[in-house]
C-alpha cells in the first residue's frame, strides 16, 4: 500500500466529505483549513474571512487502489468551478475552491484536469477555481468532522437548500 495524500477546497466542508468517503482506496477524510498564514485557526476565525484559510478536505488515499486522476474526477462533481466568491450559499474567500497539490505529479494532473474541463464546454464561464501548493492543513473540529453521519437530516437539508446538490444534478447528472 502507498499512502497520499489530496486536499481539496469545495465549499462547506461538510458537504465534500461524503463524495469521497465511499471510494474504495480512500483510507480518511478529513475537514479542516488550509490555505492560509494563521497557525490553528478555528472555525469561528476562519468565518471571519481574515486568516486566508479555506474549508478544505484532506483525504489520505491509498494510490495503488484509487489514482488521483480518479480524485480530481470527484472533486469537479461536487463544485460550481466557476464561482470565484464561494459557493452556492457560503460566500467569501473561506469558501472558494482550490486543489492544493502535494507533488509536482499532483500539480501536472490537476492542471491538465482543469484545462479539459475548460476545454469541454460544460460550462459557459472560466473554470476559477485555484490550483496551488499545499501548505500546512488543519484539522476541524470534531463537531465538523464527518457530518454527514453524525447530523444526516441538517446535512441533507442543506446540501439540497444550498443549491449544491440541484447544480450537481444539473451539470453532471448520470456522471454522478
């Protein structure tokens, strides 16, 4: 087994956890914060838009049974990418998207990920979203941490009031 790692920004970090967790090969996910110069930021602070942290999510993946291809695939799914102030209803650089590479490799493919999806025409606006060097990454609170399971009904509810799930829908549909 060979270990990675891969952290991704998509909004609420709530709602980019579950995506990822019923892959084969995906050992954690993790919410936290990354992005950003302050050291153990809480949530309150980083709602506050001063810390230059994101939501983020950082999965520990086993390459040898999932790839990172196959991760930055998911990871377009859950996103409006071309939403450059947040997403659906979360607003501010808090909760802008990013793919925070750990390798030069993980740089390439994220690149080269954007670009198709750029190139594809799926979307009438530019592809936004951030591709950057991984900094330190921060876990959440243990309240944030695996909200889907611990608070289902909320988590439904606004993954579907948000708009998320509708734009999902919308623009992937059976690729989902």
């Amino acid at each position: 087994m060979t270990k990675a790692f891969a952290t991704f920004a998509g909004g609420c970090f709530w709602c980019m956890v579950k995506p990822f967790d019923r892959y084969d090969g995906v050992l954690s996910v993790i919410s936290g914060y990354t992005g950003g110069d302050t050291a153990n930021p809480t949530y309150e602070l980083v709602c506050t838009n001063t810390t230059g942290h994101r939501e983020a999510i950082q999965i520990t993946f086993d390459d040898e049974v999932i790839s990172y291809q196959e991760l930055l695939d998911v990871f377009w799914r859950q996103i409006d990418p071309t939403d450059s102030g947040g997403q659906f209803f979360d607003r501010g650089e808090s909760y802008q998207t990013a793919i925070f590479y750990h390798t030069s490799e993980q740089q390439q493919l994220a690149d080269t990920s954007k670009s198709n999806l750029a190139a594809s025409g799926k979307f009438d606006k530019s592809i936004t979203t951030e591709i950057l060097p991984a900094k330190p990454f921060y876990a959440a609170e243990e309240g944030h941490q695996n909200y889907y399971m611990k608070n289902p009904t909320h988590y439904n509810r606004y993954a579907t009031g948000s708009g998320r799930e509708r734009f999902k829908s919308d623009n992937w549909g059976e690729e989902l």
